[in-house]
C-alpha cells in the first residue's frame, strides 16, 4: 500500500549499539522491555527459591527438633531420671550426645512448669523456659520460637510415665541463624543460575528484536503509528478499488471502495473469491496467477478496469494484488477506444515488421501482411519500375507494377503480382491519390462510377466478389512519389470511414519509407556489386603452370571486398592472390580495385612474395594517411595471400599478411593447411613479411579462400577448416572444376554475410625434355660454342624458323653477361607456350633499354632484344639477376631480322 515510508536512508539498518538499545524505535523499545520483564521475573523467581528454600529449611529444622525431643522423651530412662532425687545429675550427661547425634542445637529436660532440669547450655539450668503450656498439657508441638536465649526453630515433647501422666517436657530446636546458613549456601547456585537464565533471556530478546528491527526498518512508535493511518487514510479514500487474494484464492483485503464496487458482503475476508458472487469472469482473474493491465470486465452494471500484479517480488506473501477502476461512462466510447487500441497495435507491429530486409519487394509483401486481416482484407502494393530496380523515379507515376498482395483468401479478383498497374483515368481514386498526395476514401465502391471508369470489366468482377469499400494511399517519401498502397473490404461487413484516412495515411509513410530505404540499399548494392564484378577478372589468362577453376558469390546483404587473381610470370611461373578488405559497399569495392590493381603493378617487377606484400603493406598505409579525414574510411585491415608457384621446379614460394593458409590436396589425397609465418594485415607497417616455400609434386591442388567461406554466425573458424579439410579430402582425382562445385556444395550457408572467394589450381610440370641449361665461362669465346648449342637444341624441338632469332638475343645476352656482369652465368632455354630464353649471372647490375646515337659505338643491344622479343626483362634472384626473354612461335609475330638489322647503322 502507498502508506507512509520512513526515510531509512539517514538511519543505517544496523547503527552501533546505543542506537540498537535505545527506545526511539520499535525493535529497541521491545528490546527494552523485555529484557526489563526478564529481569523482573528473574528477580521475583530468585526471591521465591530463597523463601521458599528458608521455608524448607525452618520446616526440616522443625522436624529434626520434634524427632530429636521425641525420641529423646521416649528414651528409656528419661522418665525414671525425672522421678529420681536429682533429675539433673542424672540427665545432663545424657543430653550432650543426644544433641551431637541428633543434629539439633540444644535439648532441654524441663518440668511441667518449664523448670529446666539439664540444657545443652548448663549455664541456662534451672532457668524457666517460657511457652511450653500445650506440651505440660500433653500436646507435643513444633514453633518458630522468638525470645532468649535465642531464636530457633524448636519442638516440646512432654514426658509421661506408665500411668499416662505428664512428669515432664523434653525439648530441642536449631537456631534460627544456622538455618539461614543453609539457605546461604544455596544462594551463589541460585544467583548463578539466574544471572544464566538473564543472558538467555537477553540473547533472545536480541534476536528477536534484530528482525522485528530488520521488518520495521528501524523505525519508530510515531513513525509506524503515522505510517498506518496514511496506510488507511490512502487505502480508503482512494477512488480505486484495492483487494489482495492470498495464493490460496482467499480474499485478504479490500478497501471501501472494492467493497462498493463488487458489492461484497460484511464478512467477505478470508472467503474464497469464487464463492463470493462475483461475475465469472472477474472471478477468475482475481483467482488465478494472471497479470494483466486494464482489462475489462463486467460487474454487475459496472464496466471495471481490472490490473492485477503478484505480490511476492514486493515483499508479500505469494498472491496478488487488484486495482479496479470503473469505467462504466467510457461503456458507450468503448468501441472507439479498442479501435484505437488496435490500430496503435498495428502502427507498432508496422515499425517492427516493415523494413525488416532491406530488399524493395519483400518490404511491399510486409507493408500488405501488416494491414491483413485487421485493418482490410486485401491490400495491394503497387511500386514504380525504376524503384524495384533501385533507381530514382522520374516523370508522372502514371504505370505501374504490382510488387504484392495479401489477402485473407487465395481466390481473389485482382490483377497478379507482376502485372503493370496504369492509372490513366483522371477519375479515379488512384489517380487523384497521387495528384493530390494524400490518401482517398471510396467508401461505398458500388456507387463509385469514378472507379470502375478504369477498367470497368475488373471493377464488375470484384464487385461482383463482394469488394465494396476502398482507401488508397501515395507511398511518398522525400516528397517523391515511389508507388500506391490499396486497402480494400469485402468480407467485413463495415466500410471505411473519414476516422480510417489518417491511419492509411500514417501506416503508407512509415512503409513509405521503409521501400525508400530498400530503393536506395538496391541502387547502392547494385552499384557495388557491378564495380566490384568489373574489377575482378572476367577470365583466365593463358598459362601452362597450373590448372584452374575459380567461383565468387558477394554477399547478400552489402557486397565487400574480396578477390583473387591468377597473374603469369616470367620464367612459365604464375602467380596465385587472392585478398579481403574489411568491410562492405562502394568503398570496399573501390579500395579492392587499388589494391588489385597495385598488386598487378608490383608483380611485373617479379618480386619475392614477402617483398611484394612489404611494397603493398607500404601502399596502403600511404593511402590510409592520404584518406579524408584522417583515415578513418582508411583500408587497414586488408589482408592478402601471394604465391608463385615455378613449373620447372615444383616449387611454390608463399608469404600472406594477415590472410589464412591455403589448403594443400597432394595426388594421394591428404590434406594440410599450409603452415605460413605469421605477419599482420596490411596496412599496420611495422613488421617484416616472411615467406615460406613447399615443393608440390604434379597434380597437387592449391585451394586459396576467404573468410567467408569458412567462418560465419553459425560456424567458428576451427569448424571451417575441419569442414574444408573433409570436403577436400573426399573429392578424389577431382578436376579443379569439380573441387570448386564439391566446396561450394558443402561450404556455403545459405545466408551469406561476407563475400566468397575460391580458387583452385592443380599444378603441372614442365617436360624436362623441354628445358635446356647451359654452363657459360666468362670469356667472349665462349658465345659461338653457346649459340650453335641452343640452335642444335631448336632444331631438335622443331623450332629451326626461330634459330636466327633466338641466336641474336643470345649473342647480346650472353656477351652483356660476360662483359658486364660476374659469374656464374648460365643459360637456359624453355619450350612452353613461347620460347623463353634466360641468362643469368651474379651480379645484380640491372640494364637498361635506351636509343642510342648515330654517333654512339654501342647501347643498341638490348634495344636489338626488344625488338626481337615479344617481352623481355630483369628479375633478382638471392644470387644475382635474370635477363629474360620470350618469343611467340607463330609466324608473322616478329619482324624479320633482316628488316631490323635495316633499320640501324652498325
């Protein structure tokens, strides 16, 4: 209940020990007096035990003396002694160890009169003993006696001979104070044991104080006195009904105002709500564990607006709590407000629902969905052409095509999805929808002639259906027109009405915009899509080394940055790439163009794949720094796998930066991952690339990937790889054609979030019967015998048309060589798609293409080569340099040598 709350906050919980004993709060005043009752019963208790064992002591005291005087009275000779001439002589002996033995304080022989004849005490024989009438009257009795010589608690027993007279008294008594002396002793255990039973009392008092403090929350008399009367002043005066149901569906609460408006009876609390002749429905849901809010129910006449919540999270005991509200003036606006309600439920649901993939048909088909069955019976979309494509619409809408229909049945009379939708009558509530821009109401179509003008045979048809009321809205967004929405009624006997419009109108912007957000996504996937298609390659350049087969899928949602290249290198060497770049759209597209671009630039210098990567990393940490904005749409992050693979040795030289291991299927089927070094993703600089070299036997496949392929939501990267080396493993002899079908079969989800590059190459090696090397001295004579071997090696391999040519190149080649660079130097011919001829030599002197002056005696060699050659050029190895050269073996290719030697003066 809203009762008053005490600021607990200034109070701690649990404060130092005055304020736990003091008496401003509740749990500190029970403490207090209970610990004062305990002590009160304490001390009333010890009282009594020492009364009461003062009292014991006195009785016992009685009883010992009247048994001591009795037996002493009754003892044989006692009454011959008192006969005798003198009664003292006689008794006093006898008395001394008749008091030791009996365990009394004194024995007293006296007459009738009290005269006493002998005493514990000689001193006091002879010495009246005063109060002993009722003993000399033959009564034995037992006192407390008071007087000289001192108190006691004593007993008088009379002496009577055979005759059955008197002849005198006998008594014995313990003082008073001995008495007390036993009593004394007892006291240290009865102390002892109260001040126990004070702790006990006070520990409890403790803890039970400790959780009242805990449930009052520290809180004093006035303050839980206030809190309880606004507890009932807030519980009653509200005009809210308020009942608590326990969880045994038992009523434990209900305010005035519940008690009026349910009518419950006097005695209502502790009944079951069920059995209280409430309507079935309230009952129920007062009844059950339900949580609700605002919900209707009748009650008797009244309309009550029922909000039910459990009261164990609160601190209660498990039940609920009801709040009633009566709405009985709202019974006639009821209608209107749960129209209301609806339609803020279905512009909820729209938000969520509309938009929810950025594709231009599927937020159309959601736009129908949301407005069916609630709202209409059928809804139809219809957008412009350039929309669906993703472009911006232009001109008057005045066609357009049908993106989708949603209806509450299949059979319907409405043009199909697909069809075009024209709107060539001014007439007609479509075409006054789009020139006026907002939505328009035909609610009774059967009188609408403006309508069927259209299309008159449609308009019967659907009529004829049971159509019979219409809202259509402009999906407008930025102020263009992107198509119409059509809401239409056929089995809901209602139409709709002016109050329907703004709806229309509210849930045709928001989808409106939606579709805008598609049109523009599409224009920009598109865009992407086709620039990144047209920076990959569109084919496969012509190259001996290795076999290849490549597949890429972008990916669905935003295309990204993912490619591969297969690039042919001097020497039959190829190079195999393949690279990410981190992120999706126009700029990922872009940037993968560059570097794509970059790499190709790079590889005509015929650098090492770790140079190479060391060249791009430098690249594209240059570019980041270059980037509006201080990099932020940089590229770093880019990764890239580089190899060259040599078909003469079976070599393959790889280096990556930051890219995963390619995949290696040897010709007996097993699988490895190629363990590369590791080196970061380009553009972070700082690190050195490494690279690593594998000798593949003929007939391994090479399988280079991205990401994509591997990982994703729904597989982690240590998955991929296992799902990739089984693939791999399984396919056999496969072609790299049929590797490529066989992984994408298996690995691709069907969602894709990331781009999907693959390339396989299964590699070859050339015939050595097709290579030639040679050994070369440095000496200038050693040109002639060179030359006539390479032309006798022509001659074999059916080449003799080249033999001139080929003898040119090599005399300038090998006399360069020997004149300029350092041994040792070799050449070596290959027969492959082209004639390669290469020297090498030790030095890493690289020459250099010039035009040499008519003056000049020299610099026309390598000028001669390129004239010759189809292409030539230098690459550095670890020991020196190359200077190759390749000649088609075609005819009509290369100018006659003749001609050429024409055209210089030597």
């Amino acid at each position: 209940m809203n009762g008053h709350r005490p600021d607990t906050s200034r109070r701690p919980l649990w404060g130092p020990r005055e304020s736990l004993l003091g008496a401003r709060s509740v749990a500190g005043q029970v403490l207090l007096l209970q610990i004062a009752v305990a002590v009160l019963l304490i001390i009333a208790a010890l009282a009594a035990l020492v009364l009461q064992a003062r009292n014991n002591g006195e009785q016992a005291a009685e009883n010992r003396s009247l048994a001591a005087a009795a037996a002493f009275a009754h003892a044989p000779g006692t009454a011959a002694a008192l006969r005798s001439p003198d009664p003292t002589a006689a008794l006093q002996p006898l008395i001394d160890g008749a008091s030791r033995g009996a365990g009394v304080d004194f024995i007293t022989v006296m007459s009738k009169t009290g005269f006493r004849f002998a005493d514990t005490d000689a001193r006091l024989i002879g010495a009246r003993n005063l109060g002993v009438e009722r003993a000399a009257a033959g009564e034995a009795f037992t006192e407390i006696y008071e007087g000289a010589p001192s108190d006691a608690a004593r007993a008088v027993v009379p002496v009577v001979d055979s005759q059955g007279d008197v002849i005198g008294l006998v008594g014995a008594g313990v003082q008073i104070e001995n008495v007390g002396n036993a009593v004394d002793r007892q006291l240290p255990m009865l102390l002892f044991s109260a001040a126990g039973a004070l702790a006990l009392a006070t520990g409890s008092a403790l803890l039970v104080s400790r959780r009242l403090r805990r449930q009052t929350h520290g809180i004093g008399p006035a303050e839980m006195t206030r809190m309880y009367e606004h507890h009932d002043a807030v519980l009653h005066a509200v005009r809210e009904g308020v009942l608590i149901v326990g969880g045994d569906g038992r009523l434990m609460l209900a305010n005035d105002e519940a008690r009026r408006l349910l009518e419950l009876p006097p005695d209502a609390d502790g009944s079951l709500v069920t059995g209280l002749g409430l309507d079935t429905g309230i009952a129920a849901l007062l009844a059950s564990d339900r949580t609700v809010t605002d919900e209707v129910h009748a009650a008797g006449d009244r309309l009550l607006a029922v909000s039910t919540r459990p009261t164990a999270p609160f601190g209660g005991h498990s039940g609920n709590v009801a709040t009633l509200r009566d709405t009985t003036e709202l019974r006639a606006l009821s209608g209107t407000a749960e129209t209301a309600r609806q339609r803020l439920k279905i512009l909820y649901d729209a938000g969520g629902r509309i938009g929810t993939t950025l594709d231009v048909v599927r937020t159309a088909e959601e736009l129908s969905r949301v407005a069916v069955p609630r709202f209409a019976d059928f809804v139809t979309v219809e957008l412009l052409n350039p929309v669906l494509h993703g472009d911006e619409p232009s001109g008057a809408p005045t066609e357009m095509r049908r993106a989708a229909l949603t209806g509450i049945r299949t059979d319907h009379p409405f043009q199909p999805v697909g069809d075009v939708i024209r709107f060539l009558s001014p007439a007609t509530p479509m075409a006054a929808a789009l020139s006026g821009g907002h939505a328009v109401l035909e609610a009774d179509l059967t009188v609408a002639d403006g309508w069927r003008a259209q299309d008159p045979e449609g308009a019967d048809n659907a009529l004829a259906y049971g159509v019979h009321s219409l809202i259509t809205a402009p999906l407008q967004a930025r102020g263009v027109v992107l198509g119409m929405v059509n809401f239409w009624r056929s089995e809901r006997a209602e139409r709709f009405g002016e109050e329907d419009l703004s709806f229309a109108e509210e849930l045709a912007t928001r989808a409106a915009v939606a579709i805008d957000n598609a049109r523009r996504f599409t224009r920009e996937h598109t865009m992407a899509e086709t620039l990144q298609r047209s920076l990959l390659p569109h084919g496969l350049p012509s190259q001996t080394a290795v076999d290849i087969a490549y597949r890429y899928l972008p990916a669905q949602a935003r295309v990204g940055g993912d490619w591969f290249d297969v690039i042919p290198l001097p020497g039959a060497r190829v190079a195999l790439v393949v690279g990410d770049v981190v992120g999706h759209g126009l700029h990922a597209a872009a940037t993968m163009g560059r570097l794509r671009t970059a790499v190709h630039n790079f590889s005509t210098l015929d650098l090492p794949p770790d140079e190479l990567l060391a060249r791009l990393d430098e690249l594209v940490g240059r570019i980041d720094q270059d980037e509006p904005g201080g990099g932020t749409e940089g590229i770093t992050g880019a990764t890239c796998l580089y190899a060259i693979y040599d078909p003469v040795s079976g070599l393959c030289t790889l280096a990556t930066a930051g890219h995963l291991p390619p995949a290696l299927v040897r010709p007996d089927g097993s699988v490895e991952f190629v363990p590369l070094p590791v080196s970061p993703p380009l553009g972070l600089g700082g690190m050195p690339f490494e690279s690593a070299e594998v000798r593949l036997p003929e007939g391994s496949r090479l399988v280079l990937y991205t990401d994509g392929l591997v990982e994703h939501r729904h597989r982690d990267l240590d998955a991929g790889f296992q799902a990739l080396s089984t693939v791999l493993a399984g396919g056999g002899e496969q072609t790299p054609e049929e590797t490529c079908e066989a992984v994408f079969d298996a690995m691709v989800p069907a969602t894709r979030r990331d781009d999907i590059a693959l390339l396989v190459a299964r590699t070859r090696l050339i015939d050595r019967s097709r290579i030639a090397t040679w050994d070369v001295p440095r000496d200038p004579a050693a040109v002639a015998p060179v030359r006539s071997a390479c032309s006798r090696k022509l001659d074999e391999w059916g080449l003799e048309e080249a033999g001139f040519t080929t003898e040119l190149v090599l005399s300038e080649l090998i006399t360069n060589a020997i004149r300029y660079g350092s041994e040792p130097i070799r050449v070596r011919l290959l027969y492959e798609r082209t004639l390669i001829c290469e020297v090498s030599d030790g030095s890493s002197t690289s020459p250099h293409l010039k035009r040499a002056a008519t003056t000049d005696e020299g610099g026309r060699g390598l000028f001669l080569v390129a004239q010759l050659s189809a292409r030539w050029g230098t690459r550095y190895t670890a020991t020196g340099k190359v200077i190759w050269t390749e000649q088609p073996l075609t005819d009509g290719q290369v100018p006659p040598g003749g001609m050429l030697l024409d055209d210089f003066d030597w």
